[in-house]
C-alpha cells in the first residue's frame, strides 16, 4: 500500500471512530399519578409499567427507539428502589442504570453522567424521550436525526398548535376566558429531544430542577433548538382516558401489520 493510500485508509478510519454517536436516554422513575385510575388492575405501578396492549407501556417505547438502526445504545434511567427490571431479559443495547432523580431534569442530568461513563463521547447526540410517549414512531425518531445531525444545536419533535388557545383569567371562581392567544407561532413540545450530551449537561446542571424539558434548559442556555414536525399521535399518556386511547392505536398498528 503506497504512503498516500495509507494516510487515506487511516483518515477514514480515525473519521468513523470519531463520529458522534446517537443514544437514547428515557427518564423512567417518576411515577405519574395523574394517568392511574382507582380501579386500575395494578395501582401500585408506575404509569410506565402499566399494561397497555398486552404489554407494559415502556416496552413500547423501548421497542420503537432500538428499532432506529442509529441508536448506538439506549438508557433506561430508573429510581433506586424500581425492582421491575430485576430478571427480565433486556436487548443488548438497552442499558438500565438505578439513578433516577427527584425531579426529571435530575434524572435526565444523572442519566447523561452515565452515558459519558459508558463511554459516551460530549460530542455525541443523545435523544431524551418521554417513557410516556409509547406510540412514537421510529421513522419519527429518524426524522429527528436526519434534521438535527447537521445542526449546531440539535432541536426536538413538536407539533404545531391545531387548536384555538385561550388564556385563562385571573381570579377565584369558575374559570373564564381572559383572551384569545395567536397560535399560528405556537407548537406543542415532544420527545425525543436531541442535542449534544455536553451541551446538553452543562445546560441542565444551570438550568436547575425547574425546567421541565430539555430545550427549556437549551433555551436558557442561549441556544435556539430546531422545531421538527412530529405527529399527533406522539402524545404522553397523562391522564387515565389516555391509556385507552394509546391501546387503540397500538392495535390498529398491529392489525395493520
């Protein structure tokens, strides 16, 4: 091999190991009280673990995210006292690390330490998505990716306010209209939200416990993350006639094969 060749050989390979990475980070060890209903079958659980589908609700997030083929890894960030995991098997790229916070940005800031002693570079992407969120769809996830490697700041899946928005009036007493708000501006945020792990660190361990997503703390931060279009079906499962909802579409996207 001349000189010339090898240097070339040699750039290539030094490129492609230095290439950031995508992984996945979820945020699964609060508990979601609003979403679980009296006669639930299993009220001890946490929203995520609660059947939908046949199955629990994280395991369709998790299968969405690992189906995207440029996920290098995803962590699942659980609290310390979460005992679900124990004994069941696990795909080799999901990694589960017992520090969930008492907050989200705590979790997510503890779960991006992890990752950066995994071996995760500061360089690379991490996509953060809501456990909740289980009818997101891979070729979602992909577009997030395809929108946000080429950016300086990365940006998040959100979709476009479809609703007239009213602002409430203050005072006690039944609610009322104080104004119509203009919505043609106004998007409605989801996950995954994607930006670089450092950046994205820095940005919450400033930010503190109050932010309750990461382009929040992005925004603090100075930075202006990109709006990706998402879907409407990408909806965190809130409240209890959520899970209803989320097991019909998950259905029908099995009956659709």
């Amino acid at each position: 091999m001349t000189d010339n060749k090898a240097n070339a050989a040699a750039a290539s390979s030094s490129s492609s190991v230095s290439a950031p990475r995508c992984w996945g980070l979820i945020p699964c060890a609060g508990v979601g009280l609003r979403a679980i209903a009296a006669d639930s079958p299993a009220p001890e659980l946490p929203k995520q673990y609660q059947s939908v589908a046949g199955q629990p609700m994280v395991m369709h997030t998790l299968a969405a995210m690992l189906a995207v083929q440029r996920m290098h890894r995803v962590l699942l960030v659980v609290s310390a006292a979460d005992g679900f995991w124990q004994g069941r098997a696990t795909d080799d790229r999901l990694g589960i690390a017992a520090c969930g916070g008492a907050t989200r940005a705590e979790t997510v800031s503890n779960g991006l330490q992890e990752l950066l002693r995994m071996g995760a570079s500061g360089e690379d992407w991490v996509l953060v998505h809501d456990a909740a969120r289980c009818l997101v769809a891979s070729a979602q996830v992909n577009a997030l990716i395809d929108a946000c490697l080429p950016d300086a700041v990365g940006g998040l899946l959100a979709l476009k306010l479809p609703d007239t928005l009213k602002q409430q009036a203050a005072g006690a007493g039944p609610a009322r209209v104080a104004q119509t708000v203009e919505r043609s501006d106004k998007w409605l945020a989801q996950t995954p939200q994607m930006f670089r792990i450092a950046a994205l660190l820095a940005a919450l361990q400033a930010a503190g416990a109050a932010v309750t997503d990461e382009a929040s703390a992005m925004e603090l931060a100075g930075h202006s993350p990109r709006l990706v279009p998402g879907g409407a079906q990408n909806f965190k499962v809130t409240y209890p006639d959520d899970f209803a909802l989320a097991e019909a579409v998950l259905l029908q996207r099995k009956a659709r094969g």
